[in-house]
C-alpha cells in the first residue's frame, strides 16, 4: 500500500471549517488506499499570540521554556485535527513531536533533527489510523521539547516522508503552488508546474515564502517528491522533484530578500587564515551568511564583505568586532538599507548573456549594484533597498518569467524518482544512526587552467557592470565566477571574474578598454590559478562549512583571492601550485559527510 504525508500549515486549519476540510482530505486519500501521515502547525495566528504572551511575561525569556510555551500551538491543532477525522467516521490518532520519536539536538528554537522512530507511526498506520503529527517539534536527549525554527512542519513532513519512504509529500498552504516570484510583489508572477530541487533549495533560501530551505534540504538529500497545493482549491499545483521545468529556459525564478545587511571588513591582511577568524567568529554565534565576496586584495591588504539577514546585524557586528584586532584589520563599515536581488535557473551554467542581461535590466531601470556573486545557477546582486521593487519587476520582465516555456513539462508528465533504491535506504539508515540534518556534501572538486582579472576602481553607478559585462560577451569570452565588493575607496568597487587560462591576454586587453571607457584606476590579470569547489546540500544553513574550508587553505598555508557561496556550493580560488594539497585537506577535514 502506497504512504503519503501531508502537511498542512496554519492558514490551512486557522479555524473549524478549515480543520473540517483538511479532515477530509486526508480521509480521501486513505479511501483512495493510501496510508496517510498529517503535519499539522499551529492554527492561524496562534504562535504569534503565544509569542505575545511571553514578551508580556519576561523581556528575555529563557530559549527551553519558549520551545516549551510554543510547542502547545501544533499540540492543539493535531488533536483537534483527530477529533474532525473521527466525527467524519475515520480513524485517527494526534502525536507529539516526542511521541513520533522525533529526537533532536538540543539548540533550543532551531534545532536540528538527528533521528526519527518510526515503529509506533507504522503500527498506527497498520491498525488503520490516519497519524496526525505536530509538527515543529521534538525533543532531545534529555527528554526536552525543542522545535525546529521557522518552516519547522515543513521540515518535519518532508523528514517524515524521507523515513517513511513515503510515495510523495503534499504540502498544503495558502497559495497553489511555487512562482516565478512572490505574486504579492508581481501579480504576474506564473505559477510553474515543475521546478528542481536545487532552484527550489535556492528560492527557498532567498525567502520564497512557500517552502522553508531546510525542508528541501531533506526532499533532495532523499529523493522525497514533493506536491505543493492549495488547502482551498483542486490546482494541480507545482511538483518539486530532480527535474527542471524547462530545458531551454535559462532562468526559472526571481527573487527579493529585503531585509538584507551588509558588512564590510576593511583592511584585512591579505596572508592565510584571516577570513577564517573572521567567520569562526560569526559561525559561534550560529548566524548564517550570505552573500560573501572576497576580491582580490591591494598594497597587501583586503576587504571583505559579506551579507546577513538583518535581524542579525547587530549580532554580528559584536562577533566580528571581538576579533577585529585579533585579524589586524583596519575597520569595519555596514548598511542595513539593502536588498537581494537574484535570478536562479539550473540551465544557467550552460547559457552564456544571462549576467549581463540581469545587470543590463538593473541598469534600465535605474538600479544600483553594490556587490555581485554568482554561482552556476544563481546570480545574486545587493541593491539599495528603496529600488528593490522595480529590480525584481525588470529582472522578471527581462527573462520572460511571466510566460510558459514552449517546452516546459506539466507536473503530470513528471516522473518522480521511486524513492525505495538501496540507495535511499542505506543513506537513511546511516544517518538515522548519526544525524538527519548532518551536513551532507556531494563532491569537492577542482578547476584548473583558470586566470583572473580585477578591475579597481569601478564607479559605484547604475550600467557600469552592464557595460561591462556586455562588452565581455561581445568578445566571446567566457566567464566563470563573478564578485563585486568595495576596493576601500568612497563611491567605488572593484570588480574579479575569472576565465579559462587561453583567454586571459584577450580578457585583458577588453578589460582596459573598460577601465579607460570608464575611467577605473586599474586592470591586472593573473594566470595559475584554480578554484576549488565544495558542493553540498544547504551549505548555507550549516555555518560551519565556510569555517572549515577557510581554516584547512590556512593552515596549509594558502591564501584565498576571492570567494563566492551559494545555497550548493562554496568556491575559492587559489594558486593552481596548490590546489591539489587543498583537495585533499577538504576531503579529509569533510570526510564524515561526503555521500
């Protein structure tokens, strides 16, 4: 008999007609002869209210008893999720977090999932029960309760199906399915049928409010499919699974992260092991970060800048200020009025144009960039938060996201993966025995035969990285990796990319051209290098990866001339002399979590 998990949000059960609904869908589906597992969150407003309650309580209330205070919202919502199920003459029994054996680590309001019993749900399942499970929520190893953080019942469906082996995991929320971008922003945003894990993984760490990041880190660690579904309509909606919509379309979504800040680290000593200090230093702390860009230093010193959301900075620069003269850096400078603007597609990195075709937009509109990064299938670029709005309308106008691909897949003619491989089973026995949530990384890996070239001096104004890179791509030079960061001096940038070694005399002769159209101070060039490259699942939201790598380059005594991270993937480029030394310190250091 086939299982699937569905999970319904709190619009989804915010009152009794709506609890009422989801009842019934559930029971359909067991009538359709499925065995079926609810995830239920908290009803409508009712974590807000707690959260209310506890800030009348106590200013700074202690992290276990807020886990504790707000575990109760998913304990209501499940048991009365059960008594619909039983007034509507099925069978039904509600769990808690604790009682589906879900054990987690014991970081209080984020924690992570280590492993998940699953006797006593099968038996359920067996006696003919439909399981309501809270979601949100578990407990460690001292009995506990903890909850996940934001998107916990996500996370917690999609962990479910994954132990279950589950055919498929509904998600039922407030809207019907996955867009181009947030409909509220655009209205003409396009629901898409099918869209892969790693555009989803990206979007859903841009903030695409429909899916939480961590609960597709489970679905393409494990191959889950996942159905994503209006709770108040028959919409197909969008299936998330390991295939694109399109083959041709060379972005599929765009996205605005709004409440970004930056920080800049001036002055740092261009020698090893300095933006591991840096990081270390943040990663203690648990905050995530985002955009990093590390361009290439002058007169021995550099600056780093990175992004991180802004309810963090505060956070941040406490921790990066602690460590300031420890790094013998010169400053430090933020800005918490920016946003994120990216463009994500997995045919990306086989189509060339698509980064100048973004920042030519940008710059027809107006738009200011102030740090670029990219990866193979993501451009991300830092704006003024006041132009953000019409940055994200022209980055979806200039790649046609409103309209259907000619040869996009409806979410009928995808074939999910079967998820009963030897494979999937042994990955989730061997971290049902370690963690679920340990980082998993698939490859680390080397490009050689790489050079760069970096401009200094770039006026901080709109169409200049347009220009650029147009007239770049008009030479038929090919270009890997992209930053723009601060070069120390007020009003300008500087700008790397790197390129195949054969086309590093002609990069550089296009590069002064530039630089003299411009007016920039100066263009160099430099041959071996290479980029080494660690790819993984939701590197982002395990801190610990960027640390890692800068503390190995370092104590092997190299340093690093730029940096670019993504949600898959972390890059450095390096001396090419090195690089097979570094590859070999990454696969030993990250050896427990390569696949």
């Amino acid at each position: 008999m086939s299982l699937i998990v569905q999970k319904f949000g709190g619009t989804s059960v915010a009152d009794v007609e709506k609890i009422r609904a989801a009842a019934r869908k559930a029971i359909r589906a067991q009538r359709q002869g499925h065995q079926v597992v609810m995830v239920v969150s908290a009803m409508g407003k009712n974590t807000d209210g707690l959260l209310d309650l506890a800030g009348q309580i106590s200013r700074e209330p202690p992290a276990r008893e807020m886990d504790m205070l707000l575990s109760t919202g998913e304990q209501v919502s499940v048991a009365l999720v059960a008594m619909a199920i039983h007034d509507l003459g099925a069978k039904a029994i509600s769990l808690t977090g604790g009682q589906i054996g879900m054990k987690t680590d014991n970081s209080f309001s984020k924690a992570r999932i280590q492993s998940i019993s699953t006797e006593r749900i099968r038996r359920l399942l067996d006696g003919g029960n439909i399981v309501v499970a809270a979601g949100f929520q578990g407990i460690d190893d001292d009995w506990n309760i903890t909850t996940l953080g934001r998107g916990g019942s996500d996370t917690t469906a999609v962990a479910l199906a994954a132990v279950l082996g589950a055919d498929a995991c509904e998600i039922y929320t407030d809207v019907d399915g996955v867009y181009t971008t947030d409909p509220r922003l655009l209205p003409e945003a396009r629901r898409v049928d099918v869209i892969s894990y790693d555009e989803m993984l990206e979007l859903a760490s841009l903030g695409a409010g429909v899916m939480h990041s961590r609960s597709i880190e489970f679905a393409k660690k494990f191959r889950v499919p996942i159905h994503v579904r209006s709770s108040f309509s028959d919409t197909e909606g969008t299936m998330i699974v390991a295939e694109a919509e399109s083959s041709s379309q060379p972005v599929s979504g765009a996205a605005m992260t709004p409440d970004e800040a930056r920080v800049t680290v001036l002055g740092v000593p261009d020698v090893p092991g300095k933006s591991r200090q840096i990081f270390a230093a943040i990663a203690d702390r648990k905050i995530a970060v985002d955009m990093v860009v590390q361009n290439v230093g002058t007169n021995g010193r550099a600056d780093v800048s990175f992004t991180v959301a802004r309810p963090e900075l505060s956070n941040t620069l406490h921790a990066v200020h602690a460590v300031l003269g420890e790094v013998g850096a010169q400053g430090m400078t933020h800005d918490e009025q920016v946003s994120k603007i990216s463009v994500v597609g997995q045919n990306m990195a086989t189509q060339t144009s698509v980064a100048s075709r973004m920042f030519r937009a940008l710059s027809d509109a107006g738009v200011n960039i102030q740090m670029i990064t990219t990866s193979e299938i993501k451009i991300s670029t830092l704006v003024p938060k006041e132009q953000a709005g019409r940055a994200l309308r022209a980055v979806h106008e200039e790649f046609l996201l409103h309209q259907r691909p000619a040869d996009a897949q409806s979410w009928g003619q995808i074939k999910a993966e079967r998820r009963d491989s030897a494979d999937v089973d042994t990955l989730v026995s061997r971290l049902q025995d370690d963690a679920l949530e340990a980082l998993t990384l698939t490859g680390i890996s080397v490009t050689e035969s790489q050079a760069r070239v970096t401009l200094y001096g770039v006026p901080d104004q709109p169409g200049v990285a347009a220009d650029m890179f147009e007239t770049i791509g008009a030479a038929s030079i090919f270009v890997d990796m992209i930053v723009q960061g601060y070069d120390g001096e007020d009003g300008l940038t500087s700008v790397s990319f790197t390129v195949h070694r054969d086309d590093l005399n002609h990069s550089l002769e296009v590069a002064r051209l530039i630089q003299q159209k411009h007016g920039m101070r100066d263009a160099q060039g430099a041959a071996e290098i290479a980029k080494v490259t660690v790819s993984g699942i939701g590197l982002r939201s395990h801190t610990s990866v960027g640390t890692i790598l800068f503390q190995e380059l370092a104590e092997a005594g190299i340093n690093v001339e730029m940096i670019g991270t993504s949600e898959l993937q972390v890059n450095a480029v390096i001396d090419e002399a090195k690089v097979a030394v570094a590859a070999d310190r990454l696969k030993i250091a990250f050896a427990d979590a390569l696949l």
